[in-house]
C-alpha cells in the first residue's frame, strides 16, 4: 500500500530521474528538450500485436496559483505539475511518444483520460498503459505531482496524497481550457463531456477521491480506473452511491503485499453499478500495470473496452470488456454492468 516498501521496491523498475519544477504560466508548452531529458519519449515494447496507431506526446507545465506547498527549508512555492499528454497523432504506424507530432485532428474531440501515478514512480513507468490508450483514441494526461514524485522539491511527502485530488481537478480544468483555445497542441482535441480519471497504488487513492469523495468529487468525472488503490482519510469520506457516481473499473493483483486485495474489495463492495474488479491471479503491485506480461496486456485490453464502454459508449464494448480478462490462470472478471 503506502510508505517507503514501495519506494524502495520501485525505485529499480521506475529508473527514477531528478527533475526540477519551474514557475510558469498555466498551460505552458515547456521546452521538451529541457523538462523531457529523454525520459518520456520511449518505443512500446516488442508484442507480437499489430503496430498500433501513433502517439502524439506534449509537454505542457501547469500553475496552480491558488494553492502551494512549503519546503521544509520554509520555501513557499505554487503547485506546478509538470504534465505529459499523450494523443492520437498522424503518422506512420507503431509510432509512440513523438513530441510535438501533428494531431489526429479529424478523429476528434477525443475522450480525455487523466493518469495518476503512484509514490516515487515516474510517469514513464506506465508509458505502455497510456500508449494503449492513447492509440486507442483517448487524450491521456500524466501529471508528476509535487510531493510525491521522484526528484519532488524539498524531498519526497506521502502525506500530500491528500492534496492531489485538487491536483487532478486542476489538471482536467487546465487540459479542458487549451483543447478550447484557438490555437495550440490540444486545440480541438478534446471532448469536455467525456472524462474518467485513472491511477495507481497512491494514485489510484487519488482517482478514487476525485470520483467518490464527498468533498471532492469531481462532477465532471464520467468514468474511473482505480489499479491497486484504496480509500484514505482526510478527504471528507466517500459517497458510491451518491446521484451520478460515475462507473467503476478497479483491478487488483491477488499476490500484492504493498495493497493487499481486502482494501480493493472494500471500496469495489460499496460502490453502485456499474461496476468491474479484474482480479490479475498471483500478481504483484506494479509490475502487472507497467511491464508484466500477459497481465499488463489484459489490463490494456480491459481498460479499452471500460472506456469505449463508458466514455465513447460504443455498443459492442461490454463483449469486449468481458472476453479482454477471459485468460484461465491469469485473470477473472467480477462484472455488474
């Protein structure tokens, strides 16, 4: 669950890589030269699936002004997140994480997808997640959160956790106003009545409130995919029932020792229909949603249909959905639709 046990046992998969944050204006296209250092822009790996549509990638630094965090030198800084977008893009096929790549502008607006990643773990950990889909035609964001990523200013602070839910909502608020400029990477890309939310182990605590929490359920959240996460305190308590809850996908490896599946099983019990629990059988607690194969590609098939499901509400994706986890040994599906 949380704590240092998965610092240290991510920091080996994660490569973990320092970056500093810098002040500046909302929505801001950062010098991908200088913020990327090379680290996002990585190949999917080898599968023996078809070359997948290619993937537009940006880097964009968002200010929240209104809100801060305090160093412990005293320092009061604005919360910046650094925020990596992934989108569909033209170009040649198995293409992925080309930055700056021309947009697929007459297959939108898209879905927007919003990632959290878990304590200590880069983005980049889960690019083959957010590829899937990305290609799949969603637009995927990735904040790195200012407390609790590598190379967070001040030092690492799980108890920011709390804070990232408003974190999230910035983003999807940020993300909304550039997919309406005129002008711009995102303009015209992105569906504003289409949103879920995603995340990871302490990320997947932070979807989970941002789409359940009392006091901070983001209205505009239509879909989540909670991975390994769990309720926390200091969020006001959570409502899975409350008028609009949106649909749920939650998985879940049975061999985790850092979340263990009961606290899964607890939010998955209390929420309303909709709702999916793919349990990924003997599985650990990052690599199944980062390189652990088959599972991370049942997961990509999985969270696909979730979203055309409910985000493109494609009619044919419930078939989908319940065939992507049928893999005997490996997965099992407990599906209320």
């Amino acid at each position: 669950m949380r704590g240092t046990r998965l610092a240290a046992a991510t920091a080996l998969l994660a490569g973990c890589v320092t970056m500093a944050l810098a002040a500046v204006a909302p929505a801001r296209i950062a010098s991908t030269a200088a913020l990327t250092g090379g680290i996002e822009a990585t190949p999917a790996p080898a599968t023996s699936q078809p070359p997948a549509p290619p993937v537009g990638l940006a880097v964009l630094s968002l200010v929240d002004r209104s809100r801060t965090i305090r160093l412990r030198s005293g320092r009061v800084l604005p919360r910046t997140l650094l925020t990596y977008v992934r989108y569909p893009a033209l170009g040649a096929l198995g293409q992925t994480d080309v930055l700056g790549a021309p947009p697929a502008q007459a297959g939108g607006p898209y879905p927007l997808v919003v990632f959290a990643p878990g304590f200590d773990v880069a983005p980049r950990v889960y690019a083959a997640l957010m590829q899937s889909w990305a290609s799949a035609g969603y637009v995927v964001a990735a904040p790195v959160f200012p407390r609790t990523s590598p190379g967070a200013p001040g030092g690492l602070d799980e108890e920011d956790v709390v804070n990232q839910p408003a974190d999230v909502s910035f983003v999807i608020t940020s993300l909304l106003a550039a997919g309406a400029s005129a002008t711009g990477p995102l303009a015209g890309l992105i569906n504003p009545g289409e949103i879920a939310v995603a995340g990871h182990s302490d990320g997947g605590e932070t979807a989970l409130a941002v789409a359940y929490a009392r006091r901070l359920r983001d209205p505009r959240v239509n879909a989540a995919m909670v991975f390994s996460g769990a309720e926390i305190s200091g969020v006001g308590g959570y409502s899975f029932a409350a008028a609009g809850a949106p649909p749920l996908l939650a998985a879940q490896g049975t061999a985790d020792r850092f979340n263990e599946p009961r606290y899964t099983n607890a939010y998955f019990k209390h929420a309303q229909r909709p709702k999916y629990l793919l349990r990924l059988l003997g599985a650990g607690h990052l690599p199944p949603f980062s390189s652990e194969q088959p599972q991370l590609g049942i997961v990509e098939r999985v969270s696909v249909a979730f979203l055309d499901l409910y985000l493109k509400r494609e009619p044919g994706a419930l078939p989908s959905l319940l065939a992507g986890a049928a893999v005997s040994g490996t997965a099992a599906l407990a599906a209320q639709p």
